[in-house]
C-alpha cells in the first residue's frame, strides 16, 4: 500500500512537472510554426555558438561568445520585412546568401530610393582587427551599424524625418507581434525588444557567418605560414598568393622594377580582413557623381568570387569595378588618383606619385587565380543563415 501511494505520487509529481513546462514550449513552438513552417524549433535551435575556425584565424572583433538564443533571433530580425516602413524591404534585400550576403544591383533600392554606395559583402565579418563598419567607416561597432540602415529614409524608412515613422513606432510595432515576445524571451528573458537587444542580435548573426572550407584554406592547413607553397595550388596560384603577398619595388618615379604588388599590405592574410590604417585606394567618385575620398574599408575579400568563379557583387564603394581583373588593374596605374584625391593611401603613391605596377597578363591572370582560391562553399547554402519564414 505505501509503495503503491509513493508510484501515484511521484506520477503526479512527474506529470504536472512536465506538463507545465511541455504546455508552454508547445504553444510558443505553435505560434513561431504559423509564421518559420519549422525552421526555428524552440527545442532544438540552429548551433551558431560551437562553430570551429581554424587556429591561424586571430583577428576578432566579437565582444563576448555567441549565443544561440540571439543568433536566432538577429536571424529573424535580418529576414523580416516588418524591419521597413511599408513591410517590403529587409536586410537581405540588399544582403543576400547566394551573393555572400552582397547585392548584384548598383546601387540597392530601398523604401525610399537608392542608396549611396554599393552594398557591402557580410561573410566574415568578424574577423577583423577594424572595428568600424561602413565602406567609410562612420559605424563605431557592428552594433551601432546594424540599426543605421533602419533609421535611414531610403533604406528602411524609420528615420523619424520626412514623413517617416521613428525608431520607438518600429518597437512598438515589433513587440506587437505574436513571435517577437517569443523569441526576445528565448534570448534575454524578457518580452519586449528595445534598440540595444536589436543591435545585439543582429550583430551576433552577422558574425556568426563565418566562411572557412575555401581552397585557401585546405592549404593554409598544410603549411606554416603564407609565404610557404600551398601544396594543393596550382602553380599559377602559388605564383599569385606571392604576388599578393609581396612588396613592389618601385623606382623613383614609383615604376614597378621587381616584387609583388603589395596588396597583403591592406588586405591582410589569413582574413583578408582590412589594415585599420588604410586611406582611399584611389577609387575616389560617388555613384550620384563628384568626388568621394571617404572610403578607406573595404569587407574581407574571402568569397568575392562565387563557386562558379564569377565576381559575387560589383566592386568598390561604387560597383564602378565588375571584374577581378580590372580590380588588380585599378592598381596598376595610380598616377591621375594621386594627383586629384587628396586622400590616397601614401602607400600607393611613394615619392608622392601614384604607383605605376608594370602588370602584365601572367601576374593579373595569377592574382585573379589566387583570389578564386578565397571562396569557401558552405556558405551560400547553409540554412543557418538561410530566411526562416
Ligand atoms: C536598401 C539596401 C540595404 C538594406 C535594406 C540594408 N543594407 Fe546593409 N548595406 C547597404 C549598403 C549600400 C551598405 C554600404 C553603405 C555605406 O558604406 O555607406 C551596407 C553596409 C552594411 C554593413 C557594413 C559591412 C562592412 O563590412 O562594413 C553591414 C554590417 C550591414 N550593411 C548590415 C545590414 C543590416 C543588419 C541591415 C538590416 C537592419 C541592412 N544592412 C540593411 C545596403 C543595405
Ligand atoms: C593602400 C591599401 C590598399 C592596397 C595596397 C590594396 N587595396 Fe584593395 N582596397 C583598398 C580599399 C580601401 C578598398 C575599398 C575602396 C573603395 O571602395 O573605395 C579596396 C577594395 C578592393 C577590392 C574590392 C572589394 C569589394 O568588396 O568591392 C578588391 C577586389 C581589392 N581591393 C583588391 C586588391 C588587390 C588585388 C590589391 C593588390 C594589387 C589591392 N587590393 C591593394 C585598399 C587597398
């Protein structure tokens, strides 16, 4: 008989126990079901936090670890049109997975119009020793930046300006949702959304795109360090990965004699990330026409190019470059640039003149080899970054 009355009471114990906490997981998975169909499953979120990177990979510029919680929720708030004033612009409108999270179009079209300058690519993002975001480097962290976008009229029209509705009138709008209380609860413990968590989870799926299955690295693997042959390259591609690597020798009217051409000078190996030092690279108009010498980041080059060897997006702050080989080319001749931007990088004009490299076909042909070597594959398609509605 006790031992009888002890089996009813730890069922009961082990029912209501469960089936309190069973009930809630249950209709919250219900409600994020209406609108993910299954793509974000409350017991078994998407993994962003235990990710590997290989160890020559040190530049970082993460505050703190990931979590997987605020990953899934930045990866909503990236994917959801809510985000804009008239609900039909997100962030991947203008980011999107299959071009390494750039854009194709020059400029991108928001809300409102047009934007500026070429959208940039996010693959990653986080490994960099620079800190600020923005082709001109007006973003002070990853954080600031990831709310700029929506506060601007022409991109996502929340700028409390021309008409448009501010920043307080997207939070009350966010936080009336059915899956936002949700998913802010899952990630901070409390209903409601406010700038800072936004930033934060916005910022932390960003930097979870990481990108390092490219053939650059299967080499990089084998060796030492950069400046070693990569076992699995093609001699061409060897041959490019030095070219990159080494400084030109330049007479006194900066004509390349010998040497590289000096681009692991900016664009530094393993990240490719940008030298925080860097001033303009010569590339010195706007796309609305008239100068613009401002631009001194330029994202990672890892994944400029898409597996099928094609450029991923226009380059530069303009999209005025549409291929590898006119991007080495733009520096080939430096000369006219330093004459009429008043911020060229003083690297690029030595003895005050623009460098002149003296490239020929094979030296081109060998750099465009090496930076299709920058691509990894995993990324265009994993559905962790992936639109989950
Ligand atoms: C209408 C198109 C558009 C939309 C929408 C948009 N972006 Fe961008 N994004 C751009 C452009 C263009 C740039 C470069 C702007 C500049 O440097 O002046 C950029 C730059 C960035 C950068 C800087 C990358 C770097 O390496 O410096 C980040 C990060 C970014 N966007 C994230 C976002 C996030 C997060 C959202 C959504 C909240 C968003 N973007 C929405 C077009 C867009
Ligand atoms: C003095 C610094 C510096 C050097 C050296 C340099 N770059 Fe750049 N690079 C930049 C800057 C800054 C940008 C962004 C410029 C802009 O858009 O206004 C850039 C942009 C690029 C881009 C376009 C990136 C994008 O996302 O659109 C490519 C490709 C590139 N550089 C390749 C090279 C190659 C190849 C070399 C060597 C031949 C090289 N760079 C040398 C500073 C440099």
């Amino acid at each position: 008989m006790r031992y009888f009355l002890l089996l009813i009471s730890i069922a009961t114990f082990t029912l209501t126990g469960c089936a309190g906490k069973a009930d809630n997981t249950e209709s919250n998975q219900a409600v994020l079901d209406k609108y993910f169909k299954g793509n974000i499953n409350l017991t078994s979120l998407d993994n962003y936090t235990s990710q590997t990177k290989p160890n020559y990979i040190t530049k970082d510029n993460a505050p703190g670890a990931l979590s997987n919680e605020i990953a899934t929720l930045g990866r909503v708030l990236f994917y959801d049109k809510a985000l804009s004033k008239d609900n039909s612009i997100s962030c991947a409108s203008c980011h999107k997975q299959s071009f390494a999270f750039g854009d194709t179009a020059t400029p991108s079209r928001g809300v409102n119009g047009l934007t500026g300058r070429q959208s940039m690519r996010l693959v990653n993002a986080r490994f960099s020793q620079e800190v600020k975001f923005f082709w001109d480097e007006r973003a002070t962290s990853l954080e600031n930046q990831t709310t700029q976008p929506i506060k601007d009229h022409a991109e996502m029209g929340f700028s409390g300006s021309n008409g448009d509705p501010n920043f307080a009138d997207l939070l009350i709008k966010l936080n009336a949702t059915e899956y936002y209380p949700i998913l802010a609860n899952r990630a901070f413990g409390t209903n409601t959304l406010d700038e800072t968590k936004i930033q934060n989870a916005l910022s932390q799926f960003i930097r979870s795109i990481q990108s390092f299955d490219s053939k650059y690295d299967i080499g990089r693997a084998q060796v030492n360090n950069d400046n070693q042959n990569f076992p699995n390259f093609t001699a061409q591609e060897n041959l490019g990965k030095n070219l990159f690597l080494d400084r030109p020798v330049l007479d006194a009217n900066s004509v390349r004699t010998s040497g590289g051409l000096g681009c692991q000078g900016c664009h530094r190996a393993p990240e490719f990330d940008i030298d925080p030092a860097t001033r303009s690279n010569g590339i010195g108009g706007s796309i609305a026409g008239g100068p613009d010498f401002t631009n001194t980041r330029a994202p990672s080059l890892r994944n400029i190019a898409l597996p099928n060897g094609n450029i991923a997006t226009p380059l530069m702050h303009t999209g005025v470059i549409k291929s590898l080989q006119a991007a080495i080319g733009h520096y080939g001749n430096l000369t006219a640039a330093a004459q009429n931007n008043t911020n060229l990088d003083p690297r690029l004009k030595p003895n005050n003149i623009g460098q002149q490299l003296n490239l020929n076909a094979t030296e081109v042909q060998a750099v465009e080899a090496f930076l299709k070597t920058l691509t990894g594959q995993a990324v265009y398609t994993d559905k962790r970054w992936s639109n989950p509605f």
